[in-house]
C-alpha cells in the first residue's frame, strides 16, 4: 500500500469515527429530551417491555433520559474515545431489551425509542436500527479527530446526515404500521 494510500485510509477512517459518533450523539440527545418531555409517559414504557421488577422502573425511568444526555453531549463534543463504551452498552441493552420481546411475541409494544405522534412498534428493523448505530459509533474507538478543518466539516455533515437518515428511518417504520397503512393495505387487498 502506497503512503497516500494510507494516508487516505487513516482520514478516511478519522472522518468516518468522528461522523459516527457525531450521529450517534445527536440520536442519543433527541431520545432524552423526548424522554424528558414525555417523562410521564416514560415509566409505563419501561414497564411494558416485563424485563425490570417493578421497583426498579421508576429509577430507570428517572435516570435514563439524563444518560442519553449525558453520552449524546460526550459523543458530540468529540470527547474521549472511551464514551464511545457506555453508548455501545446502552444501545446493545436497548437491542437486546426489543429482541427479548420479540422472541416473546411481543411485537405491538411501543418501542420507547422517542416519543413523538409516530408510534414504533418493536420489529427486527429496531434491532437493525441499533446494530447499525453501534457500528457507527463503534467506529470511534480505533480513531484518532479529524486533523484538518476539512476533515472535521465532512464528518460533522456526515453525523448530521446519518441523524437524518435515523429519523427518516423511524418515521417510515412508524408509518408502515400506523393505522393508515393498515387502511390503505386493506383497500389494496380487496381490488
């Protein structure tokens, strides 16, 4: 491999660590503040998903939006590389935790990934969804920061892109199983 070749491989991989992180963070403060902002809603959430004993639900439900904070500001602010872990460990228990439930056929619980007037309900894409997201933010751990003003502004734009990316996602997967898709899947099917 040539030295530009390497060159370009590092920054490459520079770029790609500091936009996956970014994106992740961005995923991490959007889900705690709509946990914030629906807090009331937030512990019957929790407790649907049977996995916690019941005294440990308000606690959890307390503590996790300030978390997502937490990490999605240190995921944002490029911070150390070792923020990256508890992230990945969030995101796996969160996968884990819908993967349990769809095993269990519990699939028409919603998915408490972020409240907003489209409904998730947990599906094998959710469990996707996270993987995804734990790839990307992974791909901070072995990265040093962009060193060039270049560098920084791509993975900035690229972490913005990727957050876009994630609220599409949601949006179409909520919409696929709202109650108008279902009106509009029925009207096919009798033609």
């Amino acid at each position: 491999m040539s030295a530009v070749a390497a060159d370009l491989a590092v920054s490459g991989l520079r770029v790609a660590g500091l936009a996956g992180a970014f994106g992740t963070g961005l995923v991490f403060v959007h889900a705690g503040l709509s946990k914030l902002l629906h807090r009331d809603v937030l512990p019957g959430v929790i407790a649907n998903y049977r996995l916690l004993p019941d005294v440990l639900v308000a606690p959890v439900a307390a503590v996790l939006p300030w978390a997502e904070l937490v990490l999605g500001v240190a995921l944002l602010a490029g911070g150390p590389r070792l923020a990256v872990v508890p992230a990945l460990l969030l995101l796996g228990l969160f996968a884990a935790a819908m993967a349990v439930n769809i095993g269990r056929g519990r699939r028409s619980i919603d998915c408490g990934c972020g409240r907003s007037q489209l409904r998730q309900t947990l599906g094998w894409p959710l469990v996707a969804r996270n993987v995804v997201l734990m790839a990307l933010a992974a791909l901070r751990l072995p990265a040093a920061l962009p060193s060039t003003g270049f560098e920084l502004a791509t993975a900035l734009a690229g972490g913005l892109s990727l957050f876009v990316l994630y609220l599409l996602f949601n949006a179409i997967a909520a919409l696929a199983v709202s109650p108008v898709a279902a009106r509009v899947n029925a009207g096919i099917k009798r033609r």
